[in-house]
C-alpha cells in the first residue's frame, strides 16, 4: 500500500500520461493516491496524446490562472489521408496519394505557420458552441463550421521525412489554444494532398516539462511522489518577499508598496518572512501591490 500523504498536500504533479486515458482519469487516479479532492489539471490532452500533463494539488489549483500558457510537442502527420477528427482515430473522409516532396518543399508549406496565425479549431475539439462542446454537437449528427482564432506558433522544426510512408516528424511550440491536429490538417491541404495527425507527445506545458514528469504507476509505490515547490511554476514572474513588519497586513488583504515599479495588471509572486510563497498580488502600474490570492488569510 502507499505511504500516507501529507495532511494538506500542496504544490504540483507532473504526470507523463500514457495513451488511452483522459485527463481527467488522471485526475481521479491522483486523487485516490493522495486522497485529497482539490486536484486539477493545467491543459487537456486527448486520450491518444501523452506526455506532460501538469497537476496542481490541494490550495495550488488557485495557481493554475498564473502559470505559462505555452506548449511544446513532438508528433508525427500522416499526408494523403483526411478525417472526420483531423487525427487517426477520426473517420476517413479521403485518401490521396502524396506528391514526391523533398525538405525544401515541406520547408516552404511550413514557413506560412510559423508566428501568428489563425487557425480553426478541428470539428472534434473541446470548444464551446451556443453552450455545447464542438465534440458533443458533432457526434449528434452536426457539422459544424468553427470560425478561425488567433494562436502563435513560436517554433516549428522538421524533424524527419518518410516518403515511403508519407509521414514527416515535427516539434512545435505554442500558445495555449493551438490545435496540432489542426496544424497537421492545414499542412496537408497547403501541400495538396490532406493530412491528420498521427501520433502526438506533449513535451512541456504551463513551465513544466517531462524532466519532472512521472509515471501513473509510480502513483501506486510505496512511497508518493513528492510534489514540486509551487514556486517551480511561478519562475516566469516576478516575486517579491514580505519583511516581518508587512505579513500581518498581507494576511488581511491590505495593498502593500512594491519593491520595484511594474506595469499595471503585472502578476507578482509573493513570499512570506520565511521565504515560501504567500499567494499572489496584482500590480496597480503605480507602486503598490493588491493582494488577489492569500494563502493564509487571517480570519
């Protein structure tokens, strides 16, 4: 059996999640080993992708609004072939052959997706339409027609080429929102012969990547994986740390001088006396930080 955890778990679980399992089965699966309710996750994966899905436990979920929104991937697109899901699990809507291409050809139909873009999210996603789900109205019969959204597409790279079998090897990263199924359908209509994605592995998300990540059968040792410091995830944003004198007002949501000006809105870390993070505040853009999230509130 495992260790009993903490009495008040807090802070992140990176999982590598293997295929065939949503995310929110991995939700339930660390809920049972912690035995702890408050979980959430940073990032839905589809059931087909694994990798890295990020896990706030206990009074970290309310961190999950300040984390990085970017994404990296690895996958693989299959040309020639079109599907109702714009991946393999999809239904087949038509078969082509693929052109001969050499690298400079897929280099040229790639370059267009590079930096901002606007993309279509597949017919099976997870985006609401008049308060359904896109997937929902689809397996009802519909076809819908989902209007494009700006995403950015920081990095892509081939990685590899196949012609025999017509796939090619990517590495992407992206804003939060960006659809890899998408990209793998676009592809494949700029190259003209239609493309799905055929495997996909996300390889970082929200500031973590799989050097943290651990197994689901690690959930079932003797011994519960530690979880990581919630400041881990908080690296991308300023912090500011509390001299005993200014902790009681803290603890009572009283606005406090910043030790440096930032812009208004800026998200700011803040660390107790002891160095531990408190909670977060809000910048007003004129020298003072609001308290938005007290970790140990008074009263």
């Amino acid at each position: 059996m495992p260790a009993a955890p903490p009495s008040d778990p807090c802070g992140f679980l990176v999982l590598d999640k293997p295929a065939g399992l949503t995310s929110h089965g991995c939700v339930a699966r660390v809920r049972r080993a912690y035995g702890l309710r408050r979980v959430g996750h940073g990032g839905t994966l589809d059931p087909a992708v694994t990798g890295v899905l990020p896990l706030a436990l206990g009074a970290a979920t309310r961190l999950l609004p300040y984390l990085e929104g970017d994404k990296a991937y690895r996958g693989s697109v299959q040309l020639g072939l079109r599907t109702s899901s714009d991946d393999l699990d999809g239904a087949v809507l038509s078969q082509s052959s693929v052109p001969p291409l050499e690298i400079a050809d897929l280099e040229a139909a790639l370059a267009p997706f590079r930096g901002a873009i606007q993309q279509r999210p597949p017919q099976v996603s997870a985006v609401h339409v008049e308060g359904q789900r896109a997937y929902a109205r689809v397996r009802g019969g519909e076809t819908l027609d989902l209007a494009a959204r700006p995403v950015r597409i920081e990095q892509l790279d081939l990685l590899g080429w196949d012609p025999g079998s017509g796939r090619l090897e990517l590495a992407v990263t992206c804003s939060a929102g960006t659809y890899i199924r998408a990209l793998a359908r676009d592809l494949g209509k700029a190259l003209g012969c239609g493309g799905c994605l055929a495997h996909l592995r996300r390889t970082a998300a929200l500031g973590f990547d799989l050097r943290q990540a651990v197994s689901l059968e690690q959930l079932d040792a003797e011994a519960l994986p530690k979880l990581l410091d919630p400041l881990a995830a908080l690296t991308h944003l300023p912090q500011q740390r509390l001299d005993p004198a200014a902790w009681p007002g803290w603890r009572c949501g009283r606005a406090f001088a910043a030790a440096e000006l930032h812009p208004g809105g800026q998200a700011v870390a803040v660390l107790g006396p002891d160095g531990n993070l408190a909670g977060m505040a809000r910048a007003d853009g004129q020298g003072l930080l609001q308290p938005k999230l007290v970790f140990d509130a008074a009263g």
